[in-house]
C-alpha cells in the first residue's frame, strides 16, 4: 500500500511506479545518470534506503560507508523482477504524508537518472500539479545546494515564483521548470534544461560544482 486512510500521497507513489516500469523495461544493466551505477545499482539504492534506513549514514560518512556498500551489493544480486518489485513499494518508514515529504524528490530524480541517461531522451511535460509540489521543494534546496556560492542567485521558475539565493555578491539568475531546477540543484547540471546567466567565472562554478547529497 502507498498510503493510509484519509492520508494523501500523490506523486511519490507515481514517480516510484513510473521509475519501477522503466526498470522493467530496460533491464537490469541500463546506463544512469549516477556515475558508475547501472540500474541495477540504483534500485539495490533505493531498496536499502527504503528498507534499512539506520545504513544511510554511508551516505555521508566514509566511516560508515563500507556496511552500507555491502548492504546494496547484497541486495544487488536479488533476482531482477525481484528487485524491481522492492522499488515499486513504499519504504516502511514512509507512511502517507510522510511519504510524499520524504520520498516526492527522490523518486522523481531517480526516475530521471534513469530516463536521462538513455539514448534519445526528451524532457517530459510534467501535469502542473506535479510542477508545483516540485516547486515547493526548490526554497530548500536552493538555500542548501548554493549557501557557498559566492553570488546573488535569483532562481526563478516561470509561473510558478522565484528565491533568492548564495552568499550575495554579483548576480547569477538560474531560470527553468520546477523540475529542471531541482536536477540541476541535486548535481545533474548537464542534463538540466536551465538557462544561467552571469560572471562567467561563477557559472562555469556552477555549471561544475558537486551538487549532490
């Protein structure tokens, strides 16, 4: 189940199936936009942030890092459908609301890692519902992703609003869908459809930085 009674989940649960389909299709050794990790390694991933939560600390720590690679190397060699049917379900931790706030972006990036690292791949239209829940998480991540950035970042989503950002200094403006915005925020740069104008100096910063977790 992706949800509890009178609890709404709406676009995690969406993004998490949608992601679990284009696994099945492509199999289990499809390219990604995570660097080194094929599908395969981005669902074991997303199985054990979904189901061993108290490893994720790995994620941050060197010193943590060795039990959750042999976590997700484990989980790695399940049985393909197998794998992809533990992406398909909401990880225990998340119900309801508590779904939708913690998984919205994920599954959505995810998704897109997969999507965008394929040959031909295209932007989808995303429903503007979807747009604005993502838009709704762009204010933190911006505060996150370009609190060193040593400019006045005015990120801006047509339709949709726009947040000040970085350290202060020159201005940089970074314009794009909701979605767009947040890919490059969360270290897709090169996959991102943005335009950034600015000190050359300090886009090329941001078009490099390591934008990730």
């Amino acid at each position: 189940m992706d949800s509890m009674p009178g609890v709404t989940s709406r676009f995690a649960p969406r993004e998490r199936h949608a992601l679990a389909d284009l696994l099945t299709e492509l199999g289990p050794d499809a390219p990604t936009l995570c660097e080194g990790w094929t599908s395969r390694d981005l669902a074991a991933h997303l199985v054990v942030r979904g189901s061993r939560v108290h490893l994720l600390g790995g994620l941050f720590s060197p010193r943590l890092a060795g039990p959750l690679k042999r976590a997700q190397d484990r989980i790695a060699r399940r049985d393909w459908p197998a794998l992809v049917a533990a992406v398909r379900g909401r990880p225990w931790w998340a119900p309801g609301k508590l779904d939708e706030a913690a998984n919205r972006v994920e599954y959505f990036i995810h998704h897109e890692d997969v999507r965008r690292a394929q040959p031909g791949w295209r932007p989808r239209p995303l429903p503007e519902d979807l747009a604005r829940a993502l838009w709704d998480s762009v204010p933190t991540r911006v505060r996150l992703a370009l609190r060193r950035t040593p400019a006045r970042v005015i990120v801006a989503a047509p339709g949709f609003g726009e947040i000040i950002g970085g350290k202060g200094g020159p201005e940089v403006r970074l314009t794009g869908d909701p979605g767009e915005l947040l890919l490059f925020l969360f270290g897709r740069q090169a996959h991102a459809h943005v335009e950034l104008t600015g000190p050359e100096h300090i886009v090329n910063r941001m078009r490099g930085a390591a934008y990730g977790i």
